[in-house]
C-alpha cells in the first residue's frame, strides 16, 4: 500500500471520528476499532497487519492531523509487543486492547538484587498449586510498579534445569496482599524506581507468557524493545488544543513521564552544553570549545544510527543489535557531556541551589548519568552482545551452561 494511499485512510478516518468534546478513552477506542491504534498487529488482535513502513506513516498522519495516539507507555512498548509475539490468545484477547487504549497500566519485573546484568541468575520462586502459581522473592528498579495494575513477571519455575532454561515469563495482578512496593531514594534526589517484594503472590495458571520454562526466549523479545532505538519527535501540532480529548491526554502524559523527569539529565543535556558554555564565559576557552563540539558529533552520529535502525523497522526487520549499539553509544555521550558540564562548570559542578550552574542541573547531571550505563543492560553486556551478534567473535565460555541451577553458587 502505498504512503498516500495509508495517509488518505488515516485523514478520512479522522475527519470522521474526531469529536472534540469526545473523552480520550473513546478516542483510543474508535483507533483500536479502526485498526489505527497499533497498525502492525495482526487483523485479529486489533491491527491492520500493516508492514513497518506503513505504520510509521500511520503515526505521522496521526501527528501531522494533531490527533493523540496510542500511549506511550510501558504497557504499549513492552508489555504488550511481548505477548503479541508469544501469546497466548487467552492473554492477547484479555490485554492487548486494553494496553492499546491506556487503560492498563503495566510496570517490569525482571531485575533482582542478585541477578541485573547477569538476569538469568534470578531466584523469585514460582510454584504451580492447583490453579494458581504462588510466586515468593524481590525485584528491583521497578518503574511505575505503585502504580501498575499488572506486571511483565520472571520467575524460576525449574530449578533442576539450566539456569536460561527454568525460567517462566508471567502476567502478574499487582493489587494483591502478596504484592508489597517500595520506593528506592536515588543520589540525585529522586525516586523513580521501586522494589518489589512478593510473598505468595498469586497468579492465574494460565497467565504464562510463552511456554513454561520457555521464558528465556520471552524475556529477549522484551529486552530487544526496551533497547530499541527510537527518533526524537516534535511535539505534535494539537487538533482543537482545547479539546477534552487534549486536556485528558496532556494529563495522562504528565502522569506517566513523572517517574521520568530526571532522565534528561541521566542523558547528560548536550542540549545545553553551549548555554552553559555561553553563560559561564567560557566559550571562547579553546579546550571548552573541543570538548562540546566533540560531544555533539559524537550525539549526532547516534541520531544518525537512529535513523537507520528506524529504516531497517521500516523494512520489516525486528529489533537487532543495532539496540545495543546505540545504547552504548548513548552511554557514551552522557559520560562525555557530564565531563564537559564539569570542565565548564570547574570546582562548583556539584554545587546545588538558584546561584549554581544553570541553577543546579549541572549538579543534577552529573550524579545521575551513570545511570544511564546500568538501565536496560549494562555496558559490559551491550559490548558481549555486540561482540558476538554483530563482530561473530566466539562467545564467551560459560562454565555453567548445563548445570542445573540449583547446583550453582549465587549471589545470596
């Protein structure tokens, strides 16, 4: 199908549906209906069974007519993309709408005090008892998990088995007894993140995603999205600014990017790197100048690599390694635009309060960048993955590959 053909579908879909005084919930549910929500999915999920191509179109019409899409939320980038690809029908049929309009609200619930980097170590126990599974350990750097109604759960279900071969993909109700959240206080001030703790939780038998034991498999469908490289978009143009669809779905966005705030610095602002030069007179010192112009190459080429790996999406291709690449390089830059935010800044960088440094977020920037080397996979694992997905150097020897799980030693 061709651009004009998607974009004509799209405007006269919209020219006919859109009602201002409409609430967003009704929005979201004539887009699902029309197939507009999530174009991609297959027909009898709530999709269109679009290529990648024509969904982007799809979201650009939706844009450039200033009308709200699906939500951005975990829900809709992980949660939701998982089980379209794993099933099965009884959870595509019970969430996927409700993930494509923004009425469930999802959190992860992968990483362990134990098991981060190397997450196939975790030790959250699932049990089957009768029919229900009964689910006991800790998660940790769980955004939204207060919040969240449901969770993308990974638990142990085969002790006896290899330890990538044990491991169960679940649907997790949230609000239960068994269920305790409790926010984590970060060095920069914030609490975006949570532990969780469970003490039998109970979950449906039937709410596995993929096979049991299977999970392994499930869990890198989840990491492939969440390391997906994604373009910087414009805010679009709003269609009736003031309609009750916009004020509903402004509202919404606040709500969810709140976790989210900080993360502009955790990226480490090049954005502000020639303010802050300008502001504290030093941009014509020749070492400031080499500093931000390198840092802003460096955050350019990546842009760059965005656009490509959002071309190989538009050509049918999933998620790859090009996700690490980027998230490496994405560490980079942060690392390098705190060094240049501290060389500008000199001895007050860390130095809080309105008189600082564009008031403070230098100080901000720098105790939270090294965040962003640990979030979605470590640089350590982002270099493994590129070494051997994209290089084909040989992987690296695992003394434990075969070994049952419950024979090996652990981080306790």
């Amino acid at each position: 199908m061709s651009a004009s053909t998607v974009a004509g579908r799209v405007r006269a879909f919209v020219e006919a549906t859109w009602r201002p005084d409409a609430t967003l919930a009704q929005w979201r549910d004539a887009l699902f209906d029309a197939g507009f929500a999530v174009p991609s999915w297959p027909a009898r999920w709530g999709g269109l069974d679009m290529t990648a191509s024509e969904s982007l179109e799809v979201a650009n019409t939706l844009r450039e007519l200033g009308v709200p899409g699906a939500p951005e939320t975990v829900a809709m980038t992980l949660a939701a993309p998982t089980i379209v690809e794993h099933g099965p029908d009884e959870l595509r049929h019970r969430h996927l709408r409700a993930c494509a309009t923004g009425a469930e609200v999802w959190c992860q619930l992968f990483s362990e005090p134990g098991a981060g980097s190397d997450l196939a170590g975790l030790t959250t126990r699932a049990e089957l008892n009768g029919d229900e599974w009964v689910v006991s350990g800790q998660k940790v750097w769980n955004t939204g998990a207060a919040q969240a109604a449901f969770g993308l759960l990974l638990a142990r279900t085969d002790w006896n088995a290899p330890k990538h071969r044990g491991i169960t993909c679940f649907v997790l109700p949230m609000r239960q007894s068994g269920v305790e959240v409790r926010p984590l206080r970060q060095m920069n001030g914030h609490s975006s993140f949570n532990e969780v703790f469970l003490d039998a939780a109970r979950i449906p038998r039937a709410a596995v995603i993929g096979e049991i034991d299977g999970g392994w498999a499930v869990a890198l469908t989840t990491l492939a999205h969440e390391r997906r490289l994604t373009r910087t978009r414009s805010a679009p143009t709003r269609r009736d600014r003031d309609a009750r669809v916009w004020r509903e779905a402004v509202a919404e966005s606040t709500a969810n990017s709140e976790p989210h705030k900080w993360y502009p610095q955790r990226a480490g602002r090049v954005d502000l790197l020639v303010e802050h030069a300008r502001v504290a007179g030093r941009s014509n010192d020749a070492l400031v100048r080499q500093a931000v112009a390198s840092t802003i190459a460096m955050a350019r080429a990546a842009r760059l690599g965005a656009e490509r790996a959002a071309a190989a999406r538009a050509a049918g291709r999933a998620p790859g390694a090009e996700g690490s690449l980027g998230k490496l390089a994405t560490s980079a830059i942060a690392r390098s635009a705190a060094a240049t935010h501290s060389l500008i800044a000199g001895s007050s960088a860390l130095l809080s309060g309105p008189e600082t440094s564009l008031a403070a977020v230098v100080a901000e920037i720098i105790v939270s960048v090294p965040g962003q080397s640990i979030a979605g996979g470590t640089d350590e694992i982002q270099r493994n993955i590129i070494g051997e997905r994209v290089l084909g150097l040989p992987r690296e020897p695992a003394s434990d590959a075969h070994r049952p799980f419950c024979d090996l030693p652990r981080n306790l």
